[in-house]
C-alpha cells in the first residue's frame, strides 16, 4: 500500500508515511544527541510547534532524559503563553510583540502572568 497521496499534482505522505517519518526523525535526533537533556527543539507557530511536539512525544517515549521544548514566534498575549505551556513547551521566544512595546517590562509581566 501506497503511502503517498497526490494532491493538485503534488505528492505528500499520508497519516501512516507521517508517522513513519516522524519517527525516523526522532530516532535520528537521539542517535545523533547523546545529551538529550542538553537538546532543545525548537518550533515555529503555527505549525512548527505541533511537530517539535510530536517529535517530543516520540522522544520521551524512550528511555533516557527529555528534551525541552521552546515555542518561538507569534508569542503576544499570556493566553499564547499558557497554550504553549498546556502543549508541552518549556520556554518560549518571544521578540515582534516585545519590540512593537512601548513598556517592555509591563509586556513580560503580563505574559509571565505576573
């Protein structure tokens, strides 16, 4: 069975392939890291985020440390900030919405919850 799809003349990998990729991936990245506690992964909003969590989940399936998870871009208001804790993200990135901010210590407050 065919795990590719075409799509308006495209190929891309159906649920299964994405699984199978994801995984290889994350094999990949604990083969190649032996300080997985030292290793952070890194998503994009939108979508970067929900990969660097499946990859996370794969990894922590396994034996051994956790990576930490950052979030990064997008970041504006403390709701942002706790959907991205909910989902797993360690530390975030935050940059646009603190430079575009006239009280730079008022915004971190406000998205530390504070």
């Amino acid at each position: 069975m065919s795990t590719h799809v075409p799509v308006q003349g495209k190929i891309v990998l159906d649920a299964p392939g994405l699984g199978r990729t994801l995984s290889r991936i994350a094999h990949e990245i604990i083969e190649g890291n032996p300080a997985l506690e030292e290793l952070a992964l890194v998503g994009i909003q939108t979508r970067g985020v929900p990969l660097a969590q499946r990859l996370a989940r794969l990894i922590e399936s396994r034996p051994g440390p956790r990576p930490m998870l950052v979030a990064e871009s997008g970041i504006h208001c403390r709701a942002d900030v706790e959907r991205l804790v909910c989902g797993g993200a360690s530390a975030i990135l935050v940059g646009e919405s603190l430079m575009k901010e006239g009280d730079v210590r008022g915004k971190v407050k406000e998205l530390m919850g504070r």
